[in-house]
C-alpha cells in the first residue's frame, strides 16, 4: 500500500518590487537572480530539481509563447522537464503539488513572473471579462473592483473605514484622500509593480536534507465562481470558503495568514469567507497592497506564508492566491512546521 508523500517548501526568492523594470517581458533578468538564490540558499545546482512549472501571461508580455523565452532563465543543459500555466503561478505550484504527490518527482521548482509596466494593466484585464458580453464594454479592472466595493458598502456590510483599516491606523488621513474609481482611493488599489518570484518544493526526507525547518503543505484546494459578474454576490467569495474549507478540514486557527487581495475590501471579503479569527496576523509582508508583481502575487503570498514557518515566528500559516476579475477563482493553502501524521 503506498502513502501519499509528505511535500514542503523548502526555499522561497523573489525580484525587487519596483514600479517599471528595463528589462525584457519575458522576466529573465528577473528571474535569474531569483534562481541564484535559491541555488546558493539551499546548495544544489538546477541538475538536482526534477520537475520546473511557471505561470506568466503572454497577453500581458505582448509576445507569443513567452513562457518559453523565460526558459532562458535555467539553461539548456541539462534537459529539464517544464510545464506552465497562464494564471498566477500559485496555481503552477498546485500543479508541481500534484506532481510529486503522484510520485514522478521529489523535488520541484515553481516560478511567476510579469511585467506590468509594459501596457496598460488596468485595460489589459479587461481581456479576462466575457468576450461578449462585458469585454467589449472595456470596464477596467479597478472600475469592476470599484464596482464589488459599491456593493459591500451599499449591503451594509462593511464601511469606508474598515475599508481604510486595513491599510492601518491613520483612517482619517486616508479617508481624506480623492475617489479614484468610487469608493476606491489610491490607498485600496495596489499598485503596479513589476516582479517575479519563485519557490522550491521537495518531498519528504529530501525536504529534510536540504531546509532545517521546511514549511509543510498539509492542505491546498483551489475553487471556482461563475465568469458573469452579475450572476454571482460580489460581496463574497463561495469559491474561496470552498477551497479554505477543503484545504483547512474546517481548522481556521492560524498564526498567519497571507491573503491575496490587490483592492482593501477584498481582504474583507476574504477574510470572512475564510473564516479567520481576529487573533491571525493578515499580511505581515504588506500583502498586494504593497507590492501586486501580477502572475507572481499570489506565489508570493505562499512564499511569504512558509518563510514564517522556516524562520520560526509560526507554527501554522494560511496562504491565499487569486485570479480573474472580483475574486473569481481563488486558492488556499496550510502550512504547518510538523507534517499531519
């Protein structure tokens, strides 16, 4: 009878946050320094990961197959064994999950990359929308998340100044900021920033061997909602209280919690579909707020979720990632410093 095999992050690296990089969209003068890192953190060479997965978005890098030209990255020689998503690379790391669940490799590297600057991002996803229907339209992406804060507001559920919370204790400053996209100030959107990430998973005793205290996954589910924004309560988030409770086993006590949220109201939503207590520590790093790398954000929010772990200020952490226009398709994960048994 075989066990599923315990899997860990073991090694986390990301680019500068910066507003505009020089480089090339394809990320691979992002993306370099990131391996480096990782292969001086961890001492090993790229012969020894057996399986790599990306997440970028050649729309948004205007060229095709982009993900291919960021290859460049990790060399030629040796072959390597590639896979890649156009989403958030959150969801490139559930796939190399899968992949050493299922036995075919021990150890995995994941990476995202973007280079928002190189467009308009607030049009650019705008492409995401129905094609039909809402697309050509072209509402930008702050006006639709400008439109799912109207509606929590007007529902009563949450106020401007919850909204300013979030981003900390100063709310009268902040409330006495202009409307950028109604109820949306400069503060509730994240900005746009250029960047890239990546992350080492490795299973079991290899885990061991190559980080002190790696940050166990014991759960991660992904989840979900309808594409038409008018067929869905854009003041929550099913899709996300149905991966966290897949993921959690219904457990929401954690000392961390890193939520993908790029508008302040959305950590709201998210926070309550999860279920979180008042004692977790939401977005110790700045969340997306801080800095939103797009395809990169939500590894990051995963990364920033295990370093807790591997440095010991957390036993057990939540993280969050998102993708699609209000909170569309959304994935948690557990992390734990002890593997369930």
């Amino acid at each position: 009878m075989t066990t599923t095999p315990e899997i860990a992050v073991v090694g986390f690296a990301h680019a500068p946050h910066v507003p505009e990089t020089h480089g090339t969209t394809n990320g691979v003068e992002m993306l370099v320094p990131c391996f480096q890192q990782l292969y001086d953190t961890l001492n090993i060479t790229k012969s020894d990961i057996d399986f790599w997965c990306s997440g970028s978005s050649d729309f948004m890098a205007g060229r095709a197959f982009s993900f291919i030209s960021a290859i460049d990255a990790i060399g030629a020689v040796p072959p390597i064994n590639e896979s890649h998503v156009e989403m958030d690379a959150a969801w490139a790391l559930y796939e190399a999950w899968v992949k050493l669940r299922s036995g075919q490799a021990e150890t995995a590297l994941v990476y995202g990359f973007g280079k928002a600057s190189a467009g308009t991002l607030r049009q650019v996803l705008t492409m995401q929308l129905d094609p039909y229907l809402v697309a050509p339209l072209w509402p930008d992406a702050v006006s639709i998340a400008g439109l799912q804060a109207r509606a929590c507001l007007d529902s009563g559920r949450w106020t401007e100044q919850q909204m300013a919370a979030v981003l900390g204790d100063d709310v009268e400053s902040l409330l006495a900021a202009p409307y950028v996209a109604d109820p949306l100030r400069a503060h509730d959107i994240a900005p746009i920033t250029d960047g890239a990430a990546a992350i080492v998973l490795a299973v079991g005793d290899r885990a061991r061997q190559l980080c002190e205290r790696p940050a166990w996954i014991t759960g991660m589910a992904h989840n979900i909602d309808a594409q038409a924004l008018g067929s869905r309560d854009l003041t929550r988030s099913p899709s996300t209280t149905r991966a966290a409770a897949a993921a959690t086993g219904g457990d929401t006590r954690f000392d961390v919690a890193e939520l993908h949220a790029p508008f302040s109201h959305q950590q709201l939503i998210l926070a309550e579909a999860i279920g979180l207590s008042p004692e977790t520590v939401l977005n110790p790093s700045g969340g997306a707020l801080a800095a939103n790398p797009m395809f990169a954000a939500g590894l990051e929010r995963i990364g920033c979720a295990a370093e807790a772990i591997m440095s010991g200020t957390a036993n057990r952490t939540l993280a969050h990632a998102t993708s699609g226009p209000a909170l569309q398709q959304n994935l948690v994960a557990v992390l734990e410093s002890e593997p369930s048994r």
